[in-house]
C-alpha cells in the first residue's frame, strides 16, 4: 500500500506540474540575495547544499536545512532556479506539503529539485512559518498530496498570503477518514490525541467540506476514482 502511494503520486506530480509551467556545487556571490547561506542564524541553521544529478543541476541548486518551530528542529528543503540566481530576480514559489506520516512519505534530497525544474519555480517543503527575501509572495502557490492536501486546505484558510492552492489525493473529510479505514483509527487518535466522538472540534478543523466557504482562492484538485488511501 505505502508503495503503491509513493509511486502513483509521484506520477500525478510529475504530470501535474509539467502542466503549471533545479548540481555541482556552484558559488554564488556573497552579495547575491540568492546565498542560502547568509540565511544562517540561530532559527535557520545546518544549511547544506545539496549535490544534485547532472540533469538537474543546470538547472537548479538545492539546500536542507534546519529551522525551529514551535521549539521543534524541523528539517526542509528548498530548491531555487538558477535562472532567479543569475537574474537576481525575486522569484514565484511554490509550498510543498507532502504526504505520509512519520518516516512514511520522508522526501528525499533531490525530490524539490524535480519540482523545481519542471515548473521553473522555487519549492519550499515543507514548512508553513518561515519567510525569505527572494520570494515573490504575489503569486504565492501551496501544493499538497493526502496527508498534505489537508496541510494545504488549513494554510489556504488561515493565511491570506496564499493565493492559489493544488490538492492531490487529498484528505477533506477526516470523520470519513476514521470511518472508512480500521487502520487509520489509531494513527488518528495517536496524533490528535482524541477520537471524533470525544472531540469532534479538532476533526472538523482539520476537514475542509466543513469551512469550504473560508478557502477564496483557486482550487485546483487532483483525486482518482480509484484512490485506496483517500476516498
């Protein structure tokens, strides 16, 4: 099952964003504002750049780093075109929200830069608080599968920044959720920390169909007839 996920939304992306439309290492000028490294500081820390496959790195560079939230030390990625960096133009972005729980759905080190080459954007996975200079935020995109499509229909209703949102095999429904799989029941309970019938206030702010109304930007949802994990 967590096979079958992991290849078939790797399809969907792949054909969903080649519609929307990053190596050696290379330097990059100090005063140059795409420098990910100048973003170092005591919230933003353990920056790595990342060496990418040929094909990927003429098109783009890619760093993982550290940052804090919340007091949690949250690893993420960030994959930028190299087009923006010899420009020194501010950039569109896309936010990755990915799915899976835990380790299950872990993106791996060149996983934006394949976002980033076909849609010539900037990729940011997977985070909701942190903000960087070279980010044009009026075309601001949030991006989500499953688990992150619920992440994506929560940042679309609760920051106004966003401007256009994509759901794949999104989760709406989180009371169908519990219902309809014996197996997400515990998983469920293990991270809200409360079953529906207990609490039924944290399952509906986590289910979009209940506050369609609050989400004001464009919605575009990718979901098969045929998906096993999200009805």
């Amino acid at each position: 099952m967590k096979k079958f996920l992991r290849i078939n939304i790797s399809a969907i992306l792949l054909f969903l964003f080649a519609l929307s439309g990053c190596s050696e290492n290379i330097e990059i000028a100090e005063d140059n504002i795409y420098n990910f490294i100048n973003y170092q500081n005591e919230e933003v820390y353990d920056i790595e750049q990342i060496e990418l496959s040929n094909s990927l790195s003429k098109s783009c560079i890619s760093y993982k780093f550290t940052y804090i939230s919340d007091g949690y030390q949250v690893k993420a990625y960030i994959s930028i075109p190299l087009s923006l960096v010899e420009n020194q133009s501010l950039g569109k972005c896309i936010l990755y929200n990915r799915g899976g729980n835990s380790k299950i759905g872990l993106l791996g080190d060149e996983d934006t830069a394949k976002l980033c080459v076909l849609t010539n954007r900037i990729i940011v996975a997977s985070q909701y608080r942190t903000h960087f200079d070279f980010i044009n935020m009026k075309d601001f995109c949030v991006a989500g599968v499953s688990r992150g499509g619920m992440m994506t229909y929560m940042t679309a209703k609760q920051d106004n920044r966003v401007k256009g949102i994509i759901a794949i095999s999104a989760v709406s429904d989180l009371f169908q959720s519990y219902e309809a799989r014996e197996d997400m029941q515990k998983l469920l309970y293990n991270y809200i920390g409360t079953t529906p019938e207990q609490n039924p206030e944290e399952y509906e702010k986590r289910s979009a169909i209940y506050w369609t109304e609050e989400i004001t930007v464009p919605v575009l949802i990718i979901h098969s007839k045929y998906d096993e994990q999200v009805s």
